[in-house]
C-alpha cells in the first residue's frame, strides 16, 4: 500500500523571478526588433503560473499527476510545482468535533441519550485523501458507531445490574479511555489521529427519565434511612448505658420498652418533635 511521501517544491520566489524575467524579455524583444512572435511567451508564462502554490501553517497539499500520487508539501511557504498536478489542500490543524446527543440503548436494554466530544487532526494525508470518499464525514460517521458501540457493553448505571463495577455514568476516565481507543482504531484508516475523546453527555431518554428519576430518588431515601435508624440505635443504646450507672434512677423492661419507642421516633422523624411535659409519675 502506498503511504505518505515528502514533495520537495521549487521556491516560488524563484521561478516568479524567472517568469518575471520571460516577461521582460518578451516585451524588450517585440520593442527592439518589433517581431511579434515573442508573444508566444506570454502563454507560456500563463501556463507556468499555475504551478504556483501557497501552503498555510498546519496546511498541506497534496500533488496528483495523471491520477498518480507524487507527494505532500507539508512545509509552509511559497512554492512552484508542475502546473499538470492537481493540488488538493488538507488542513491539519486540530478540530473539535460536539456531537448531538443520540439514542441508544445501554447493556440492560435502557433507552439513553449519550453523546461524545472529540479532538481530531490529520496525521496521514495520502490516507485522508484517498483510503475514503470524504475523511471529515468519515470522522462523524465512524465516531458516533463508536460510541454507539460502547453504549451497548456497559449499563448506565448499576440499578438494574448491580455485578456491574464499570457503568457509562460512574465509570469516567477509564470510559473515556475505552471510547478514544475504540475512536482511534476506526480512524486510522482514514489517517486521523484522536487527541481526545470523551463522553459529554448522558442521560436517560425522556420516555423513562422521570421513571428512573424517582427510582434513584428512593434509592437515596433508602440509603439516608439506613444511615439515620444505624445512628439512631447506637444513641439509644448509649443512652441506656449510661443510665446503668445511675443509681436515682432505676428503669424496669415496660420503661426500657418505653424510652426506646420514644427516642425512636424522635431520632427518626422528619419533623422536629413537639415535647410534651409529663406532670405525673415517671410511669404515665
């Protein structure tokens, strides 16, 4: 397979100088000896101009003679090649690619929206122009399968999975490592070299949105309520202890049972409780 060569150009300064010269040379000669066949130069000249070139920082050209590769000119400048190539520009600056959110479903089958943000440039100018019809569509396409791709290995989040240790919301940096190795391996082809790839954007679909939204919200208030009642029995229990060493005050089981019920439900209500002054004895 024929890869990327080095095109060494002429300077364009120099054969501007040498056209410059044919011109002048021309019009002294039709002046002197009023022959007008040195007109014949100035298609010439014409013709010679077109193989002026002009490569930009971070451009390149790429030469074609008769459907021949012969070279890339990567160094910028001003330059003279043969005027029968056909010069094609490749940029090869970096670009940002932000795709829009698309719908796919995760490992579990949960319908998602996922979208991906990457950091592309050209590496391989023979490959970008000629191993596919068009490399920047070849970039969108080939990204967003990848993505596509790597939405279906894992679940969103661990729900509905929960031998899942890596899940698309959690999994960060070693997500997006996965995704840029999965990017990079498709592109090569087309001679593209991935800078970054990352996820920037995920969430459930609308369809399902509001169903695991209140799923996730039970979940926390599931978890906030083990933590309160696990907070809440070791305050009672210290509270008995410590009325073990108080000889005043000596409590029987129907007490015990008593103060627990209460400090319970003090310890684990959502609303401030409202005291109520016991005017009788400690039993009542």
């Amino acid at each position: 397979m024929e890869q990327e060569k080095t095109y060494q150009a002429i300077s364009g300064y120099l054969m501007l100088t040498v056209e410059l010269l044919l011109l002048a040379g021309a019009i002294l000669g039709i002046v002197m000896t009023h022959n007008f066949l040195f007109l014949i130069a100035i298609p010439v000249i014409i013709f010679l101009a077109i193989g002026f070139v002009i490569v930009n920082p971070n451009e390149s050209s790429v030469l074609v003679l008769f459907g021949s590769y012969s070279g890339t000119i990567k160094r910028y400048g001003f330059f003279w090649v043969n005027p029968f190539f056909t010069k094609q520009k490749i940029s090869l600056r970096a670009r940002n690619f932000d795709s829009d959110p698309i719908k796919v479903n995760d490992k579990v089958g949960n319908p998602i929206k996922i979208g991906l943000v990457l950091v592309w440039k050209v590496e391989n100018t023979f490959k970008a122009a000629f191993q596919v019809d068009d490399f920047q569509h070849f970039v969108l396409v080939q990204s967003e399968a990848a993505l596509r791709k790597l939405a279906g290995v894992y679940p969103y989040d661990n729900f509905e999975d929960e031998e899942a240790d890596l899940t698309l919301r959690s999994g960060g940096e070693q997500i997006n490592r996965e995704l840029e190795e999965e990017v990079s391996e498709r592109l090569v082809l087309a001679g593209i070299k991935v800078i970054e790839a990352r996820i920037n954007y995920i969430a459930y679909s609308e369809e399902i949105a509001g169903a695991m939204l209140r799923r996730q919200q039970a979940t926390a208030i599931i978890a906030a309520r083990e933590k309160i009642v696990e907070g809440a029995v070791g305050m009672v229990d210290m509270a008995l202890d410590k009325f073990k060493g108080k000889d005043n005050i000596q409590l029987d089981e129907d007490s015990k049972a008593a103060m627990v019920s209460n400090l319970m439900v003090v310890l684990c209500s959502d609303e401030a409780a409202s005291p109520v002054i016991n005017a009788g004895t400690l039993n009542q």
